[in-house]
C-alpha cells in the first residue's frame, strides 16, 4: 500500500501530516510511503530526516501520488492535486465537510475522511485531532501573549520596587482554554476564567484559577453530549456580558477560545469592553479563524486599538507550533490507521457500522455518506 504525504498548499498552514516517526511505523505495516519535497520544512523536518526512516522523496505531488492507495493530509487538498488523487484512494485529514468538497471527493471516487468529525468517545482520544491541536494552541496563545505584553507575568521583586503579576482572563475552558490556564499559571500569572458549560467551573478551579460567570438554569443544560458548549440564549448571553465586562476591565490579558459546533464562533469581547482595557492589554483570539470571539478581531491579522489594546487574530494557531503540531497530528492519523488496519490485506478497513468510520467518513465507492452532508 503506498502513501503520500503532500506539501501543505493552503495559507498559513505549516503543518505536515506525516513525521519520521510515523513513516517508519507505517512501514511496520507493510506500507511504502512517498513525501513531496519540501513536505516538512515549515515544521522543522528536512526531506533527509524523512529519507532516513524510509520514505520516498517525490519532486511533485504527481510522483507522489503516482499509485497511492492512501493520501495523508493537513487540510483539503487544492483542486490541482484533487484531480490527481487515484480513484478508489483514502483521504485522511481536516478537510473542513463541506458539502460541495464532498460531492468533489464523491465525483473523483475519493473515499474521504474528514478527522474533525472524529466523536467524542473514548476509544477515538488517541485520535482526536482537535483535542491535541487546541491544547498547542492554547499553550502558544500564551506564550505569544508573554511576548507582546510588556510588563512582566511574574510578580517581580526587585530593589527598585515590585511589578505586580499580570492578571489573565480566559474565556473558554475546554482543551485549548484548559492549556492556557495552566501555561498561565506556570507563567506566574493571576489567572480567571468562564465557560457556560457546568462541568467547566471545576475544572477551572483545579488548575487554581479563579471562575467568572453568570449561573443559572439554562446554563445547567449548556453542554451538549459530545462534551461541546450549547448555544444559549440571548438573555443568558446579555447577562453573562454584564458580569464579564466588569470583570475584563480588570485584566492585562484576555484569551477567548469559545467556539459552537458548526457555527460562527460567539462573540464574547464587544467593543467596549475592549476600550475599558488599560493600554498595552493583550487579547488573544484563538477563534479568529471561525469568525472570532471578539468584535474588533480582524482574521489573520494583530492589531492595536487606538486605545492601545493589542488584538491578535492569528490564522492557525497550532501551526504557530507546527513541529510540536505536526508530531501529534501525524500520530493522530496514524493511531486511526492502525486501528482499522487489515494485517492481512496490508490495507485499511472501515467497518460502515463502527461509530468512529460513521463519525468521519465523508464519501464511499462514490457516493456521500455522511449524514449531515448525504442531503446537501
């Protein structure tokens, strides 16, 4: 069975969905595999590194896919390397399920799987691609906050006097949220955060931050059963704002990292409520690529606020730690390869009825399968 990694084409991304590591264990499994040149440079991995642990290194992505009965991928591939993906080939990476890209991949005989629709249940955490790239991005959303900031995270003693520690807000305490509360603390930072999900209060306390937010019924039900936070109202929204914006006021850095399945992502910080920020705070929206969490956030872009407020929007932001990125991507593949590999076909497997191939699976023999996009 050979694989093939390609380069990444798509804007901002740094990524690559293969290491060697990874291409020496799907060698175990009989696999050859076939890297573009240049694959890995943008992670910090040399086409002689790849070659060392046994891959082919191919000049173009033609030559790479040239055969390939399985293609790794980052994000969707652009519509010239499309075109050049064997029939019948496996897809595997974060395609985005799109209808239309799904009804591409049926048309061109791609069977593709789209690994952010990855369930949340046990079995599939060695997998879950979104859980180890949110928890990069919200360690390195930090450490870029650290950078721009310019007093200090520590409280800092010296003979000329004491600089108080910096008080950080985070707004969100999933993966990517949880990450940063910790690398807050570990900073020496005097760390609060919010999250409408219930069972989040807790685990804020238990990195030993502070918990900001507005309680009620409603937000008793804001978690769905896959562990994502629930749209709520707009009353629940209005009141939690309140409490939020006395509370920004405060701070010397905000995270916000909330994002809704499917949807824009919500809009947490308002315009005012960064114009109540000292000069020289630094809000970091690690939603930025879905809309963003804050008002003022232009995608892709840092900004300042005429009132001194750094704003930064970065694209990808586990790509702004693309070897640390690459390496958990590239086992998250792999650990699901692996999990439906035929020992003795040498190939891969997808049960129809297994609960993570139905979670995942976009296209089959030609046709859309998944649910969600199978009537689009």
């Amino acid at each position: 069975m050979r694989v093939a990694v390609l380069r990444e084409r798509r804007a901002a991304e740094t990524r690559v969905a293969a290491t060697p590591e990874t291409v020496k264990k799907l060698g175990g499994l009989g696999c050859t595999v076939a890297v573009e040149a240049g694959a890995g440079l943008s992670a910090g991995i040399p086409d002689a590194a790849f070659r060392d642990a046994g891959a082919e290194i191919a000049a173009d992505p033609a030559t790479a896919l040239a055969g390939a009965g399985i293609v790794l991928a980052v994000r969707a591939p652009e519509d010239a390397e499309l075109a050049l993906i064997p029939r019948g080939a496996l897809l595997i990476g974060t395609l985005g399920a799109d209808a239309a890209a799904a009804k591409a991949y049926a048309a061109a005989g791609i069977d593709a799987c789209s690994m952010e629709l990855l369930p949340r249940i046990t079995r599939a955490q060695s997998m879950d691609v979104l859980s180890s790239q949110a928890n990069l991005a919200g360690y390195r959303a930090v450490i870029e906050a650290a950078a721009e900031f310019d007093r200090g995270f520590p409280m800092l003693m010296t003979a000329a006097g004491t600089i108080p520690a910096a008080n950080v807000f985070v707004m969100g305490a999933g993966v990517a949220g949880l990450q940063a509360i910790a690398t807050a603390r570990r900073l020496g930072g005097r760390v609060s955060a919010t999250d409408v999900r219930p069972a989040a209060k807790e685990e804020i306390k238990s990195l030993g931050a502070s918990f900001v937010g507005h309680e009620d019924e409603e937000s008793k039900a804001a978690q769905t059963a896959g562990g994502y936070a629930r749209q709520l109202s707009a009353a629940f929204y209005a009141k939690q704002a309140e409490v939020v914006a006395a509370h920004i006021a405060k701070q010397d850095i905000v995270v916000t990292t909330a994002l809704v399945q499917g949807r824009k992502a919500p809009t947490l910080v308002t315009e005012a409520m960064v114009a109540s920020m000292k000069p020289g705070s630094v809000i970091v929206d690690i939603a930025a690529d879905a809309g963003g969490n804050v008002a003022l956030t232009r995608p892709g872009e840092a900004v300042t606020t005429p009132g001194g407020v750094k704003i930064l929007g970065h694209s990808n932001w586990p790509g702004r730690i693309a070897a640390a990125a690459s390496a958990l991507y590239a086992r998250n593949l792999l650990t699901f390869l692996t999990t439906f590999w035929d020992k003795d076909a040498k190939a891969p497997k997808l049960p129809e009825g297994d609960d993570i191939v139905k979670g995942v699976a976009l296209t089959r023999a030609g046709a859309v399968v998944h649910p969600s996009l199978a009537s689009a």
